[in-house]
C-alpha cells in the first residue's frame, strides 16, 4: 500500500535506459523496469526549460498495450505487462528529480491503457494526490483512455482524484473499429451513454481527444459525426496534432483544417481547443522510442 514515501519500495525505481531533449525542452525517457520491461516517461516543462514554472509528467500504465491502435508505435509492441503502482510513482519522482523540479500535473497517457490496470493506476493516484504523497492538485491528474465502459463507470462512482479523457479519433463506427481494434467490443452508443453518466455521477466534464489525420478521420462527415457525439455531453474537445512516426501509415491534418474544426465546434456550443504538440523532434509520440530501442536491441 503506498501511504507515504518510505514505503514506496525501491525494487520499482526504474533505471534511465535512454534520455532525449527535444528543441522545446519535452524530455522524453525510456525506462527500463527491475525485470527489464521498457516504458516511456515524458516531461514537459513549461516556461524556462531549465528552470521551468510547471512540469507536467506523462507515464505510462503498463508496458507495451495490447490495444492496438493503428496511429501508435506501442500498439505494434503488444502488452508485456501491467505496472506495479509503485512503478507508475517512481516515473513521476524520477523525471522530477532530473528537471530538479516537483511535478506539478500528471497524465497517464504513456503506454499502456490505464483502465485496463485499475486498481494499480487507482492506487497511484491516490498517492500522487495525497498530502503524504506528491500533493499533486486533482485537477492537475489526468487519465486519458481509449475509452472501456466498465472502467468509466468505476471510475465516476470511486470518485478517482482526476480527471477522465476520453480517446476518441473517430465518431463513425466503421472507422473507429479499424483505428482502435481493442475497443471494437465496446460500440459508440455505448461508450456516449457511460460518459453521459459519467457527467452526471462526478459532477466532471470529460476531455474528448481527437488526434487528427489528413484525408482519414477530418472529413466533413467526421466533424458531422464528432458534433453529433459531443451535443448533450459536458464535454470540451481536444484536437491532437498527430507526430510522424516509422511504420506508421499516417500523416497530420494540416493546421488550418484543425482550426477550422476547432472553431466549428466552439459556434456549435461544444468547447474546443488545439492541443499545440511538444517533443516532435524526440519521437515524443508514444512507443516511438522504445520500438526503436526494441528493435535495436
Ligand atoms: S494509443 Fe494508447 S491505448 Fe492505443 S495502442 Fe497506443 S498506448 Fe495503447
């Protein structure tokens, strides 16, 4: 159980297997774990890179995932294993440690899907929020998931300290089915109407993210079908800039098409914004360097 720093069991400390700095600051890590698992951390400072305002940590849930996305190089890795909690705390302490500044937010949104290793992620979020632990603002702790309806519904009703993103990418089935394989059990209908709960048992609005890929997922029929998804959810939409990545047969929209998007939503009364990408130039885009450590490896 992690209730205060000294139990936090220095088995799980993971050890810097690679480290790079992107143009703008984002450090992006590999880790490897006591058994040799790999996963990926990233810092992303904001303000003064090497004396940033605020860091915010991304870690990872699990190595490698076995969801399969088709726009995610840790897709293509499979799943070794689920973290341990104290695995998913030591990533946050650790990149801290190297920027020499706490973090100030985290999201899990490394490898792995987080609902698929609830009781962990749960655990180590408590601690991350917890006055023994890093004290970090439950607003400022964000879990982002390709969206498992039963993991959802846990999550409103334990009222896990953070806040619930949601990985669209597609609001037409046909394709979201072929995009994120490992969520095909779980149609559209079903996940609106969990999130529709969702709002309505925390009280929360959800984060809806949408990574946007020239010619695939930002057609008019897909802004259609994105407005009609969000109209009643207390949502705001997040529009991800896609980073191109080795193997991965995709390109990003082109910006003004996302601002487009961006403020056609908004005059539909859904609140939306651009998510301005970090770390392009270090593969900062998750599994990106770990496949290419696996492969040399
Ligand atoms: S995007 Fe996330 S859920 Fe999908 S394969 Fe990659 S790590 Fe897994």
């Amino acid at each position: 159980m992690l209730d205060s720093y000294a139990n936090i069991d220095r088995r799980y400390l993971p050890q810097i297997a690679d480290r790079r700095v992107s143009s703008d600051g984002t450090r992006k890590y590999v880790l490897q774990l006591h058994d040799g698992a790999l996963v990926e951390t990233v810092g992303i400072p904001h303000g003064n890179a090497s004396d940033p305002r605020r860091l915010t940590v991304c870690f990872s849930t699990q190595s490698g995932c076995a969801m399969g996305c088709a726009f995610c190089a840790t897709g293509k890795l499979g799943l070794t294993r689920n973290l341990e909690p104290a695995e998913m705390v030591w990533q946050v302490a650790l990149v801290g440690s190297n920027f020499g500044h706490r973090a100030d937010s985290a999201i899990a949104m490394g490898q792995g899907e987080p609902l698929a290793n609830y009781a962990a992620l749960v655990e180590s979020l408590g601690f991350m929020n917890g006055a023994q632990g890093f004290g970090i603002d439950k607003r400022d702790l964000v879990v982002s998931t390709c969206g498992i309806p039963n993991g959802i519904r846990a999550f409103a009703e334990d009222g896990v300290p953070a806040t619930l993103a949601v990985s669209l990418h597609a609001a037409r089935q046909e394709l979201r089915d072929k995009l994120m394989p490992g969520v095909r059990a779980f149609p559209l209908a079903r996940l609106r109407s969990e999130l529709a709960r969702y709002n309505e048992v925390s009280g929360k609005r959800v984060i809806i993210q949408y990574l946007m890929l020239d010619g695939i997922n930002d057609q008019d029929e897909d802004f259609e079908a994105i407005e009609q998804f969000c109209r009643g959810l207390d949502a705001h939409v997040s529009l991800l800039r896609f980073n191109r990545a080795d193997g991965i047969p995709f390109a990003p929209s082109a910006f003004g098409r996302m601002l487009v998007w961006s403020a056609e939503l908004n005059q539909h009364g859904i609140p939306a914004s651009i998510n301005k990408p970090r770390g392009a130039d270090v593969d900062a885009a998750c599994g990106q360097l770990a496949s290419q450590l696996n492969q040399a490896g």
